[in-house]
C-alpha cells in the first residue's frame, strides 16, 4: 500500500518531456507514464549532452525523494505508537464503568417495587374522599333548591329581580327533572308561584312605562328569560307605546282645530310640536323596541315577527299622523309668503328621514315626500287660484273705476293709466308668487334635492301649471267677456274690453316672454323638457287681443246701430216737416264716436290711413252735386226705364270697392273706429231702407248724411268708405221715397254748418 | 259641368218678400214680392228646372202696393197671401190679403209668353184681412200642413187667427192675443209650428221670442233677450219639434230648445251684420240657411243638433246617380258643425233665403235668396 504510495515518483523521471507531452505517456509526473516510451523518447530525440543533464536531474530528484520518504516513514511510526497507547488506556476504563452501570439497574428496579407498594396501600381511601366531595356538591345544591323559595323571595321584596331570575334560572331545569319527586315537586310549585308573581310585578312594572326605557329593557329582557312568549311581550311594548303616541296625536289633532275652524297655532309650530313629541317619542320606541327584540344577542328566532308587529304598528301610526300632517297642509290656505309652509314641511321631511334611517322599509320617508310633493303642487295651485281671484279683483276695480268717473262727468277716465296699473300689479302679483313658490326649492331645504323638486315641479308644476296656467287664464278670461255677455245682463263696459285687448296685446309683444324667462331662469328649467313654448301662448294672447278687439268694434257698433235705429223707427217720415236743423240723434252719433276715438286713442296708436286723394275735400260736395243726383233721380221721373236705376247704381257699384262690413279688425285707432262707423252706417241703411219717405223725410236724411259726412271722415282710414255708405243711404232714401225732390246741397249745407 | 255657379234671375224692382210654394210637391217653385213704390208691383212665380238648370217665369201684378211679406197656402197651389204697404195721403198703412192667382199658372208649366210685359195678369182678391182696429200687418203665416183655410197674421202688437170662410172668400177673426207691456210692443216676425198639431206659434218682438198656443191663444214659453238687439226671423226645425232657430241684428244666429229657454242649444256668430233670415232644410234638418245684410248667404252645417246626428245614409244608387253632380264629399267628414259654403255672390244686403220644400233625388234642392237694392235673385243649387 504504502509502496504504491512512493513508487509512483519512484521511476526515474525526466522532466524533458513534461513540458512536450503532459498527461502522456511521456509525462513524468502523469498518471499513465510509460517508462519505455519515455526512454524511447529521450533516447531518440536527445543528444547526448542532453541525455546526461537529465541522467543528473533524475538521479538529484530520486535522491531528494529518497530522503523525503525517509522522514515520512518515521514519522508515522511515531504516531502508530502513541495511537497504540491510547487503546490501550481506553480499554482499562470502560470496564470500570461497567460495574457501576449495574449498580444503577439494581438500584432503580428496588425504588419500582417500593412506588407500586404505596398506591396499592393508599387506593381506598382516594375513592371515599371522591364521593364525599361529591356528596357535598349535591348537599350544597340541594340546600340551594331547599333554600330558592325564599331567597326567590327575599330577592323579590329587595326588587332584585335579576338575580331571582337567574337563581330560578338555575334550578328550573332540575326541578323540571325531579318534579316526580314529591319534595322537589312542591319547591317546584313554590318557585312557580314566586316566579308567576315576579313576572306578575315585571309585567305590571313593565306596564306602568314609568321606569326609564333601561328598566323597562330589563324587564323585558327578564320576562323573556322566564319564557314569557315574545309575541305577547311585543304586543304588549307596542301597545303601551301606541297608546302614549296614540295620545301625542290626539293633542295634535286637537290642534287642527274644530273642523272647518281655524286651526289653533301656525304651521310651522304644528309640525315642530309634531316632529318633537310625536316623531322624536316614536324614533325612541323604534329605537329601544329593535334593541329588545330584534338586534338583542339572543332574539334572533323572534326577530321577524317583531320585525313586522313593528312594521304594522309604524304603518298605523304614521298613516294616523300623516293623514293629520296633510289635514293640517290643507287648512294652509294663506296665499302669501309662504316660508314658513316651506320651514314646516321642510322640518318634517328632514324627521321623517331620521325616522328611515332607524326603519328602513317603512316607507315613511316616501310618503313623507309624496305629502310634500301634494302640499307643493296643492300650493302652487291655490296660489294660480289667488292669481286669478287678483286678475278677477283687478278686473273688478277697473270696472269700478271705468263706471266712476262717468258718473262725475268726466270722459276718458285715464284708460291708459288703469293699463298700467292692473299691468304693473298683475306682474308684481306674479313675481311675488314666483318667489314665494321658489322658496320650495331653496337649497337649504332638504326636500328640494328630490327628484320630484328638481325637475317636474319646476317644469310641470311652476312653469307650466302656474306661469303658462295664469297666461291662459288671463286670455281665457279676457275671451269671456266676448261670450257671455251682450245677451244677457253682465255686459262688460266697452272700455273694459279695450283694455283687456291692449293688455292681452302687451302680453303678447313682451310680458309673456318676460314672465316664462323669469320662470325658466329662476327654476332652472332644463330646455329638454318641452313645456308650451312661448310662441304659441304669444299667439293665444294675440287671438284673445284680436277677439276683444274685433268684439269692442261689435259691442260699440251696434250701440250706436241701436241708437240709430231707434231714431228711424220711431219717426214718421212720410208725415215729417221740413228739415230746419240736423237730429239730435245724428250729434249724438257724432259725439259717441268721438268719445270712442278718444278712447281708442288712449291705448292705441294712430294706425295708417288710406293717402287721402286730393279732391277729398271737393268730394264731400260732388257726391251730393246737383248733377250726380239729377243724374242718378232722373230715372225715377220718367217711367219709361225703371231698369235704369239698377243699372245705373250697379254700373257705379262695379266701380266703387265693395264694401266689407266687417273686415278684420287692425290693432290700431283707425282701424277700430271705421270698424265701428261702418258698422253703424249700415244699420243706418237697413234701417232706412225698411221704410217709407215723404218728401221731407227724404230731405232730413240728406241732411242728417251730410253732418255725418262733414264729421266722420276724420275717424276711418278710408274716407271713401264714409261717402259710399252715405251715398247709398240717401239713394236708399231717395229710392224709398213718395215724392223724391232732394233738397238743395247749398241749403243742406248751411243747415249742417248752423247745426 | 255643372258647377255651384248661381243661377241668376233679375227682378225689375226690389224685393223683400220670397216664399218656396207650399203646395207645390213636384216643381222647385218660389214666390217673388216687389216692392216698388212708384210703379205696380208684382209676384213672380219662379220655376226652377234642376235638371237643365233653367229658370221658368211668370209675373203677376199686384197692384195695391208694394209687398213686405209673401206666403203661400200649404192646400191650394193657387192661393197665397200678402202683406203690403198701401200709401194714402201721407199715411202709410200694411195691410195683408189673400189672393188668387188665375188657374193656368197654378201649374206653372206652360211655357211664358215672350214678352210678359204685353200680357201681364193680376192676381185674384179673396180677401182682406182687415186690420184697422189692429195696426200695420207685419206678417202672415198659413197653418201648415193645415187645409189652407187657417191664417195667423202678426199686427202690431196683436197675434191674429183667421178662418178663411166660404171657399176663402171671407175671413173671420175667430181668436186673437194682444202683448201687453209698456213701450209699444210690435211683433217683428213669426212662425207657425208645425209639430204639436200645429197648435204652436212662435213671435218675435225686439229681442224677445214668445210662444204661443193657438188655442188657448195664451203665452206658452217667452225667450226674454233672445238676441242682444232685435229678432229678426225665427224657423222651427221641421224634424225635431222643440228646437227652434232665430235670428237678429246681433249677427248671431242661435239655437233653441223650447223646453228649456235659459240657454240657446247653440249659437252662430258667422255674419258680421243683421241676420235677416233663418231657414231651415225641409228635408235635412242639419243644413241651414242664413241671408244677413253683410251680403253673404251662408249655408251651416248642424249635425250636432239635427235629427240625425249621425249623418243621413247615402244610397248607393244615389251616389251612381250621374245627374248629381254635388255628390257629397260631406257625407264622409266627421260629424261636426261647420260651414258648408258661404254664397258672396250678392252685392248688397240680403233680406230672404228660402229652401224649396222639394227636395229631388234627396240630394238636389234649390234655395234662394232674394237681394234688395240689386234686385237680383239667386237659386243656388245646393247638394
């Protein structure tokens, strides 16, 4: 071994061919070095010089190694020989302790032996020890059973409700298993007893609803524990709570006053009195009602059915209480500032939301919203009533004040004026109601964050039901006075039509306008919701205008036709004298459309006449030219051509417009009057024509046609309307007549200028 | 192609007074009154040939004045009476009369001579209805569906009832009624029920309508301010007996029930003057005619207060039927009052409208209108 060991370095080596061939056979120091090959090698490829250094070299390094062994074989002699020693000494000592090993084993069996001698002797007496300690127990506890009754009711009389339930609590079970046992059975009876009168007191405490809502807790929580059946309990909370709200009620509902009565405090201080007592009581029962029998550790197998009594006995009151809150909304009939309505309902919203938070799914916040939303819309709806009661009133005073002044003499009592003021006051009207309605909105009242408030109330109910509901009545009733009247009594005074006209009219150029942009700017009416637009109330207020108008025109034309007709009915014109001067009536027509001019005037403007054709003037006479009315009378004379007349005042129709009695009434004066005088000079000419003239009679209607010529031309826009009705009244006339010789127009003439 | 031209005839004098012939079943026939007060006036009897659209005339004279009112007997074709204006020294008085027009134009079918003028013929008197104790005569009106031998005459403010004696050779005042009031009362116009058994009368006096039952002759209902101004015509509505339509110088037209008088069924505010006249259809009670001195005609529809509410059937044959022209698109619009046409065609005011009683092929009728100063006349086809 140790051979192999030093013989490997031991052959002779030459280092020549380490460097040439490492690791081959010719490698000295490699593993498979071939001797042969390397002397082969050295031997071929050496020279001799070379061959000795190496011979040299080799010979230096087997001698150096050699030595080396040498030094190594001592050495581990040396070591060989302590080792040797140390074995030696090692045996001595394991035997040593082999004897004491045994000596442990002897030792340990003897204490066995001893240990197993003890429990043998001391097993007796540990099992009489065990049943002592157990019939202790059983002592204590039946002196415990023995003693309950009276430690049941000490407790009672000391109110230590607690802890006698509990002690009962504990023995209940044993009792109920050893109730066979005569003994037990009337402990069992006893505590029965005790514990029925215990409950008897909680419930009876229970009931009084004196104690605070702890105690009361308590006692509930007590009575559940001596197995009182929980829906009883339930009922029981729930009736004695209903009936102290039920109390709260009364009294508020004594608040509303007697029916039909005032109520006795203001709106605000009924939902206050309401909010606090009745809501804030009710929250609390709520509150302790959940803490006992439905959030309690415990309760839950109870739970859902007091979860609904709750639900149903909530529902009943708050149907009670919100039937009275919405009675009481109703008798708020005020159409004035309406803060403190607002204050009111915003309060009791804000309660009813503390109350959904504590119950959700009672609904009462919903039906708290919808009373809200009821009293807003009947608000905004009586407050359309009090503007249309203030139109009707406005209405009413203009009336008073049109029929006023007339009595005092006076013409033209200020129309313009009371314009602008039933205008100023009816708008001012409408702002004030717009701002109190905007109060419902306001941003710190809770209830306006609804859904409802944001969006169909602004658009729906302000803007539509109030704004655009008022417009209509306004024109609504304006139209009335065209329908009703006239036939009947209640006539409206002409003037009240021309003003409402031009009030209609003004609301239709600008007012309208101006009140829907207020509306939409204050509510913030979104524009996709398409209300009526502006335009089609504009063109309503126009055709309410044009009604009035074109009715005015009527009214007053057939006053002054009446008037004329009377005149020439009740005269006999066959019979008559010598026209000296023109009727009386013919001045009065006069005088009455020059009032209405006035009138008219006042309110509207002048409006456009026809270019007055420069022979005007002349034409007052021509028309009544000698020649013309030979030319036209001549056929009467001569019997020959009765044809001729016809033809005569066809042909000359042909050429003169027609006339329309009744053409559209313009918005202006001059429209308005040639509406009223065309009007009244055809009635002249019906009139006319239903009767028979004489002479005379055929002169004064010459007469009283030339006034009117000289008087009525400055009133219409079309003179030649003027002379073609009085043209054709007095060929009317002419016609009508016995014995047609018209007067002189000279003649005529003086008698109109003395006139 | 026909079409809703007028057809036109010319009167030489003005007129006022127009009636449809009563008797007459088979011809469209219409009574003209002139009023002339120069010369002598006459009656035209206008035949209307619908189916060649021509017009045949003949003229009567009536030479004891000019007429304000016309009527014709409902039983004889021949007998028709008058109100008119009699002149004497600078009194004029209204008189009435029944008259007698000669045998060979009772028909109406022979052809006019050329020129009428050579050979004019005048009516036959019957008799007066005299009236001196009553006052001026504004109206007479036959009993109708009667037999021709009962009158009542509107004077003053009388309600007169004649009986036509002795094959109407004489009358008889056999009842009568006064209006009694303050003011002078003066009936305006009147019309004779003809429901009830013709027992019914219904006048105006201004703006009051009162009715009237003919043999108590006592008041029955009175519309006080009927009209805002003066009633100037009333008709009854030949199907639905209570309801009767007035007319007045309030341009409105409106519509009663006589049971209950508070409030008109309905009210037409179309004309912008007078309403003159107020006829209903004989036949379709919903179409009514209206003539106002605005110069218009104007032909309502009244479904919604006419016996047939829900439109009339139209036969299918009647639709085939090529000689109607007018075939109604009407028929087949919702039902629902409305204007059918308005007739513009007058020049000056018109006084009488008039729809003949015959009503061919139910969907052909004249009716009429009678224009004053132009002296026009107008048939209208209607349907």
């Amino acid at each position: 071994m140790l051979k192999l060991y030093y013989g490997l370095p031991d052959p002779a080596a030459g280092e020549a061919g380490r460097a040439a061939d490492a690791g081959g056979p010719t490698d000295i120091n490699g593993p498979r070095f071939d001797p042969e090959a390397f002397l082969t090698k050295l031997q071929k490829e050496c020279p001799l010089a070379q061959l000795m250094d190496c011979e040299t070299d080799m010979v230096k390094q087997i001698r150096a190694l050699d030595s080396d062994m040498q030094t190594l074989v001592y050495e581990n002699y040396n070591k060989f020989i302590s080792a040797t020693d140390t074995i030696r000494t090692m045996k001595n000592d394991f035997k040593r302790m082999e004897d004491e090993m045994d000596g442990l084993a002897a030792n340990m069996a003897a204490i066995t032996e001893s240990s197993a001698r003890v429990s043998s002797t001391l097993r007796d007496r540990h099992e009489q020890i065990a049943k002592l300690s157990g019939v202790h127990t059983l002592l204590r506890k039946l002196q415990f059973l023995l003693e309950l009754p009276a430690r049941l009711t000490r407790c009672v009389e000391l109110e230590a409700y607690g802890t006698a339930v509990r002690y009962h609590g504990r023995a209940r079970a044993v009792l109920h298993h050893y109730r066979h046992l005569p003994s037990f059975h009337g402990i069992q009876a006893d505590c029965q007893v005790i514990m029925a009168g215990l409950a008897q007191r909680l419930r009876q405490r229970f009931r009084d609803g004196g104690s605070g809502a702890k105690d009361l807790a308590e006692c509930v929580e007590l009575l559940l524990e001596l197995e009182e059946p929980a829906e009883e309990l339930c009922d029981e909370f729930l009736a004695h709570a209903g009936a102290r709200l039920a109390a709260e009620l009364d009294t508020l509902e004594a608040e509303l006053g007697p029916p039909g009565g005032a109520p006795t405090c203001d709106i605000l201080e009924f939902t206050d009195r309401g909010c606090n007592s009745f809501v804030g009581n009710l929250c609390l029962v709520i509150a302790s009602y959940q803490e006992l029998f439905v959030s309690r550790a415990g309760a839950a197998p109870i739970a859902p059915m007091a979860r609904a009594k709750l639900a149903t006995f909530v529902e009943g009151l708050l149907g009670r209480y919100f039937g009275l809150v919405e009675r009481r909304v109703q008798l708020e009939k005020g159409v004035g500032d309406s803060s403190l309505l607002v204050r009111a309902l915003d309060r009791f919203h804000r309660r009813l939301q503390a109350l959904e938070q504590l119950l959700p799914g009672a609904g009462s916040a919903s039906e708290g919203t919808a009373i809200v939303e009821r009293a807003a819309r009947a608000r905004v709806a009586q407050y359309l009533q009090a503007l249309r009661g203030f139109y009707q009133d406005c209405l009413t005073d203009v009336r008073q004040a049109l029929a006023a002044p007339r009595l005092a003499g006076k013409e033209g009592p200020g129309l313009a004026e009371l314009l602008a003021t039933v205008s100023a006051s009816l708008l001012g009207q409408v702002k004030a109601v717009l701002g109190y309605v905007h109060l419902f909105t306001a941003r710190d009242v809770a209830f306006s964050n609804k859904p409802y408030f944001k969006g169909e109330f602004c658009s729906q109910a302000v803007r539509e039901g109030l704004v655009v509901g008022f417009i209509r009545a306004v024109c609504g009733t304006a139209q009335q006075f065209c329908e009703a009247p006239g036939d009947r009594g209640g006539t409206a005074p002409p003037a009240l039509l021309l003003l409402l006209s031009r009030l209609c009219l003004d609301y239709e150029t600008s007012t309208i306008s101006y009140i829907l942009t207020l509306a939409d700017e204050q509510f913030l009416v979104q524009a996709e919701v398409a209300g009526t637009l502006g335009s089609v109330l504009c063109a309503e207020a126009r055709a309410a205008a044009q009604r009035l108008l074109t009715h005015y025109v009527r009214v007053q034309g057939l006053a002054v036709s009446q008037m004329l007709r009377k005149s020439v009915e009740t005269r006999d014109w066959v019979g008559t004298i010598e026209p000296r001067t023109v009727r009386a009536v013919m001045k009065r027509v006069v005088e009455d459309t020059t009032a209405i001019d006035v009138q008219v005037g006042l309110l509207y403007e002048e409006g456009v006449r026809k270019a007055q054709s420069s022979d005007s003037s002349k034409r007052t006479f021509s028309v009544y030219s000698s020649s013309r009315q030979q030319g036209r009378y001549a056929p009467s004379y001569t019997p020959s051509a009765p044809m001729d007349t016809n033809l005569l005042s066809n042909i000359q129709k042909l050429f003169s417009e027609r006339i329309d009695i009744f053409s559209p009434v313009e918005f202006n004066k001059v429209s308005v009057l040639t509406g009223i005088v065309k009007i009244s000079l055809k009635s002249f000419l019906e009139c006319v024509r239903l009767r028979t003239f004489g002479r005379f009679g055929l002169q004064q209607v010459q007469v009283d046609c030339h006034y009117l010529q000289l008087y009525l031309w400055r009133f219409v826009g079309d003179e030649g309307l003027v002379h073609g009705l009085l043209d054709e009244i007095v060929a009317s006339a002419a016609h009508r007549c016995l014995d047609p010789v018209p007067m002189e127009p000279s003649v005529v003439e003086v008698i109109c200028e003395r006139g | 192609m026909e079409d809703d031209a007028p057809v036109i005839y010319g009167l030489e004098f003005q007129a006022r007074a127009l009636t449809p012939q009563t008797a007459e079943t088979d011809a469209i026939r219409f009574l003209v009154g002139t009023q002339s007060l120069k010369y002598d006036n006459q009656i035209h009897i206008i035949d209307f040939d619908d189916e060649n659209n021509i017009i045949n005339k003949n003229v009567l004279l009536h030479q004891v004045g000019e007429i304000w009112q016309i009527s014709a007997s409902p039983a004889d074709k021949g007998v028709l009476a008058t109100c008119y204006n009699r002149t004497s020294d600078s009194k004029v008085m209204t008189c009435a009369a029944v008259w007698r027009m000669p045998k060979e134009l009772e028909s109406g079918s022979h052809e006019s001579p050329d020129d009428s003028s050579s050979n004019t013929q005048t009516l036959e008197l019957l008799c007066h209805l005299d009236n001196t104790a009553h006052g001026n005569m504004a109206c007479v009106m036959w009993e109708p569906m009667g037999d021709g031998k009962k009158l009542i005459s509107l004077a003053d403010n009388h309600l007169l009832l004649w009986d036509l004696q002795e094959s109407s050779s004489k009358a008889v005042l056999s009842n009568s009624a006064a209006l009694e009031g303050k003011g002078q009362l003066k009936f305006t116009s009147g019309r004779w029920s003809p429901h009830h058994n013709c027992t019914q009368v219904a006048t105006a006096n201004d703006t009051t309508i009162r009715g009237w039952d003919t043999r108590s002759m006592r008041q029955i209902y009175c519309i006080e301010n009927a009209h805002g101004q003066l009633v100037r015509d009333l008709d009854f509505n030949p199907n639905k007996q209570y309801y009767l339509a007035s007319c007045g110088d309030d341009c409105k037209v409106k519509f009663w029930d006589t049971r209950n008088i508070n409030e008109p069924v309905k009210t037409l505010e179309e004309h912008s003057h007078w309403v003159w006249n107020v006829r209903y259809n004989h036949s379709h009670d919903q179409l009514v005619l209206t003539g106002s001195s605005d110069s218009r005609v104007i032909l309502s529809n009244m479904v919604s207060i006419s016996s047939e509410p829900f439109g009339h059937l139209v036969d299918d044959d009647e639709l085939s039927d090529q000689e109607d022209h007018h075939q109604e698109e009407k028929t087949k619009e919702p039902l629902q009052d409305s204007i059918i046409a308005t007739y513009e065609e007058h020049e000056d005011s018109v006084y009488a409208v008039e729809c003949s009683l015959v009503y061919r092929n139910q969907c052909r009728g004249g009716l009429r209108s009678c224009s004053y100063q132009v002296v026009q006349f107008m048939l209208y086809k209607n349907r």
